[in-house]
C-alpha cells in the first residue's frame, strides 16, 4: 500500500474544481490590470535560487529542495517563482520590449516545512512581478490590486501591513543602528536571531520566536533613517491607498524574509486563520537590485505571491466562482426536437457560446431544474410548432425578458451576448454570410446590402 509522500497533498475533484476556479478568477482580475501569463521551470540552478533568496536566509537554509543530477549540476526545486521570472526577464531580453513589463505566473512551488492545514511541502503559488519601474504609484498599484483579489473574493478581516525598508542609504544607516542596538543584546535572543546580527540584522526583526520580546518592541524604527526622498515615496504609497479605501496599516517591523527586498513591501494579513490566529497569506514588495544582481540591467521591480491552497481554504464555499455558470441551457420539447437541439448544442460551443443540454430529463421541469443548477443565463425552448416555423424562443433569466428568434438568428445573438457579434444595423438585421436573417423590409443602408 503506497502513500503520498509527506508535506504533499491529493488534490480531489470538488478541491480540484476549487483550485481551478480560483485560478480562472485570478487570471481574469490580472487580466483586466494588463498582466500577462510567464511559465518558467520548475527547476532552476541552485545559485540561482540561493544568490537571489539570501545564502543565510530561512528559505535557503531551512526550507529549499537541493541535489545534484546525473551530470553533477546543483538544482534546486523552485521555492518561489521571483527569482526564476527575473532569471527568464534577463536571459530572453525582454526588458528590451515596452515597459514596464507586467508579468503573472502560477506553479507548483517547493518548500520543506512543516506540513499544516493549507500548507504542504508542494504547494501552487500565484504571482505577479512589474519589471522596469521605479514609481511609487506602480507599488501603491500593486497592492491596490492585491487588496482588490481579496475584496472581490469576500474575504473578511484583512488588512494590508506596509512598510518602507527604503533606499541603499536608508538601509545602511538601518543596519548600523541596528547592530549597534541589538550588540549587547544577543544573549537573550534565539540562535537564528544571532546569526542574522552578522549577515541581515533586518531580519532579526522578522523573527517568529522573539516577536513579542521587548527587545524587539523597543527597536530602532526604519522610519527614523530614510532619506527625505524614501519618506516622499513612502507618503506617495500610503495616500494612493487611501485614496483607494485600501485598508492598511504602517508595520515598521515588516522586512520580508527575502533579502532582495528593497523599499515598499507589504503583506496581507487574515484573522481567523490557523486556529483563529491571524496568518499572512500574500506578501511582496519592490525589489530594483535583483535583475542587476543576476547579471542584468539596472531595472525597477516589484510584485506580489501567494499560496492558491491558503487562499481556497479562506474563501467561501458559497461565492459565485465556485459555482458552475453556463451561458445557455437548451430546453427540447418532444423527441424530434431533442435531436434537432443536438445539432444546435454543438454548433453553439463550437462558436464558444458555453451551452448545456440534459440529455435525461423527461418533463419540462427537470429541464427547468437543469437550467437551475447550472446557473443558466439564457434559455432556449423549441417544440413542433416551433421547429416548423423555424423559430427558437430565447429567455433571459436575468431581465426575464424573452424574444422569439429565427434559428438562423441565434447564434449571432449568443454571440452578441459575449461580446463578439459582427456588424449590425439600426433595422436590427444581422448579416449570416449566406441571406438575410430579417424577414421585414429594411433600407439600402442595411448592413446586409453592405455585405451583397
């Protein structure tokens, strides 16, 4: 008897159905703020992954998937998608093309922790990553779109935490306080905590096993070691936000656990998670050293990940992305016209006009009850009568207005309905490519002369 393996997880069809809807919702937000789909590899060079995360970081340390293959090459299973977009940005040129460059991803991600609710050792991450910009308003953008998945999605208690590590200088100066601050203070902290004092002390501020120490509390703050220019940025961030009713709150404890960050990052955090705990469940922020770091061109960047397993798990069982939605339900009355809507069925979804038809119902009310459950936004009824005149009656469940169509009509219809009908006239003729589909009389401007 054969089990998965540990931190892995079965996804099953109605989680499969989840993932998936959730996944096609994403793309569609994503879409609308101009973003476009990158696949890069699942495996990628180990220094790779170690250069760009931090050598002493907890991922590399901690959490990442190493060996070597058969040719004696380090490879390392992708803990996160950053690093190997930015690898791909650099090694196809693509900050050659118009930026700023707006990228999405989604892949299985790798990571060994402890396995819990919503969190596995593989688990799917989705991001998004601009690429040459250095505008305070494309991170308030950013997040603004972060905050708005989560709103669309009806997800409760959020908020955003933001923070400014900001400039080269800025942080310099940071760091210096804050091994000065914490030099005499290294007793009473954990070992990883000790470690960090010499590689990032910023990220003593990220602990997990000291964050509510006193030591911690009583920090040096970032905000009293930016430059005049990282303060205005900051201010541009946090007024766009307001600006938007994003709701956020300024956490100057918030670094990242990555050490390509750089000014603006953020995370949005969800009560009620992990036995009503509050839980992180997207972060990101701005990061311009990376793709020079990598061998690239100075560019500007910033984005945003997060895990699809977490997210479904704090989504509603009842919004309406899970659900399952059709366009048209095809509705025959007697056995000639069931044979008749065959035909029709197919040719609707070969137009890409998504349509169903049940096959067993035997009574206008299981059809009717058929329409429900698919959640069917137009319905098509035909019986003899119809069937001789040639004639569809169309319903629209959501005006509840009804219309009674020549079957040659229909299609170009439907397709009007999704937003890619052809070109019409005022005499509301549409043009078939073969005759007029009007029977009343219309005028030399009709767009079915045009086409003679």
């Amino acid at each position: 008897m054969y089990s998965k393996v540990k931190g892995t997880n079965d996804v099953l069809m109605e989680n499969a159905k989840r993932l998936s809807s959730i996944e096609a919702f994403l793309k569609r937000v994503v879409g609308v703020y101009g973003y476009e789909e990158i696949r890069v590899p699942i495996l990628s060079q180990t220094e790779l992954i170690h250069r760009s995360s931090g050598d002493t970081s907890d991922i590399v340390k901690k959490e990442t998937f190493d060996f070597e293959d058969r040719g004696g090459r380090m490879i390392t299973l992708r803990p996160e998608g950053t690093a190997p977009v930015i690898r791909a940005v650099i090694e196809n040129k693509l900050y050659t093309r118009q930026l700023p460059l707006k990228l999405f991803y989604m892949g299985d991600m790798f990571r060994y922790e402890r396995p819990q609710k919503g969190r596995y050792r593989e688990f799917s991450q989705f991001g998004v990553e601009v690429v040459g910009t250095n505008s305070p308003y494309m991170d308030a953008e950013v997040i603004l779109m972060a905050s708005t998945i989560f709103k669309l999605l009806q997800v409760k208690k959020y908020v955003v935490k933001i923070n400014t590590l900001g400039d080269k200088e800025s942080r310099e100066n940071y760091k210096n306080a804050l091994k000065e601050y914490f030099k005499d203070k290294l007793d009473s902290l954990c070992e990883d905590c000790k470690e960090r004092f010499n590689t990032n002390p910023l990220r003593i501020l990220d602990c997990k096993v000291d964050a509510n120490s006193e030591i911690l509390l009583n920090a040096p703050k970032i905000q009293d070691y930016l430059s005049e220019k990282s303060k205005a940025e900051f201010e541009i961030v946090k007024k766009y936000l307001e600006l938007m009713n994003v709701p956020f709150v300024v956490d100057t404890k918030l670094v990242r656990g990555l050490d390509y960050y750089t000014s603006t990052v953020f995370e949005v955090v969800i009560d009620g998670v992990d036995g009503g705990q509050s839980a992180t469940i997207c972060g990101g922020g701005r990061y311009d050293d990376l793709i020079k770091s990598l061998g690239g061109p100075e560019l500007g960047c910033v984005g945003f990940g997060f895990g699809l397993e977490r997210l479904a798990d704090i989504v509603d069982d009842n919004i309406d992305i899970y659900k399952k939605s059709v366009l048209c339900q095809l509705i025959p009355i007697g056995d000639d016209a069931k044979v008749h809507f065959v035909k029709l069925l197919n040719e609707l979804r070969l137009q890409g006009v998504d349509s169903e038809m049940d096959y067993e119902a035997k009574n206008l009310k299981q059809h009717f009850k058929a329409a429900d459950a698919n959640n069917a936004k137009f319905i098509i009824i035909a019986g003899d009568e119809e069937l001789k005149a040639g004639t569809l009656n169309v319903k629209n469940k959501i005006t509840n207005e009804e219309v009674t169509l020549h079957e040659g009509q229909l299609i170009r219809y439907m397709m009007q309905v999704v937003g890619e009908s052809e070109e019409s006239c005022g005499c509301g003729c549409h043009h078939d490519g073969e005759e007029c589909c009007c029977e009343d009389g219309h005028d030399e401007d009709c767009c079915c002369h045009k086409h003679e």
